[in-house]
C-alpha cells in the first residue's frame, strides 16, 4: 500500500504543487480509467497522495483555469509523459487554451501512440 501512496504522490505532486504554487493556474485530476471513478486526493503532512488499485489503468487530466495559454509540463513517475525524459520543469509539455484542457492516458511514443498508465509495485515503476 506504501508503495501505491507513493506513486499516486509522484502523480500528483508532479503535476499539481506546481500549479497551486504559482495561484491555482490549472485543475489537476487523475481519473481511474478500469473503475470510471475520479481518485480523491488526500493530504498528509503536506503532501498529496491518491490511491489507486494495482493494474489498474488511469489517467491525468489538466484544465487551464485562466483566460491566457498555460504550458502544462507533466510527469509521471518522475518521466516527462511527452518527451520521456526524466522530469524537469522547462521541459515539453502540452500548451492548453484558455479554459481548455488535456486528458493524459499515458506516455507519448509518437503522435498515435501512448504507453498506458497503471497503478504497480513501486518496484515495477520507471521511478525504480
């Protein structure tokens, strides 16, 4: 279970600390694709964490709350979801307009194809 809080952290806090830093720029959900349900975010000791079920597939949704452009750099287990690279925030990302948003399966291998994102063992991770 410690090891599903960890990567559901990476999850979120790679891609929703940054956001709420710098005044709520953008809404940050991870939505569990096998059950259809959106994950509840929970804090502890200042961290976010969600919590999903093993094998099961998800994904990150971006909305941009703001009337102008954003950049949204993303990462998952510590990997650029578009570039897969390891993270790093003046990365790609994907540009959203305003008030639109972006719903992220999972890693881009090219511009047709993903690589899905499910809930594994920490030692199973691209983090590990």
């Amino acid at each position: 279970m410690q090891s599903l809080k960890l990567l559901g952290a990476a999850i979120v806090l790679a891609l929703s600390t940054q956001a709420l830093a710098v005044g709520s720029l953008a809404e940050v959900t991870v939505f569990d694709r096998s059950e259809g349900r959106r994950l509840p975010v929970v804090w502890h000791e200042g961290r976010a964490y969600v919590v999903g079920k093993p094998g099961n597939e998800y994904q990150v949704s971006v909305r941009n709350r703001q009337g102008a452009d954003v950049l949204a750099v993303m990462s998952v287990d510590g990997v650029n979801v578009v570039t897969g690279e390891t993270a790093h925030p003046l990365q790609s990302g994907y540009v959203l307009g305003p008030r639109s948003g972006v719903d992220v399966k999972g890693w881009r291998k090219n511009l047709s194809r993903t690589a899905a994102f499910y809930f594994t063992e920490l030692s199973d991770s691209y983090a590990a």
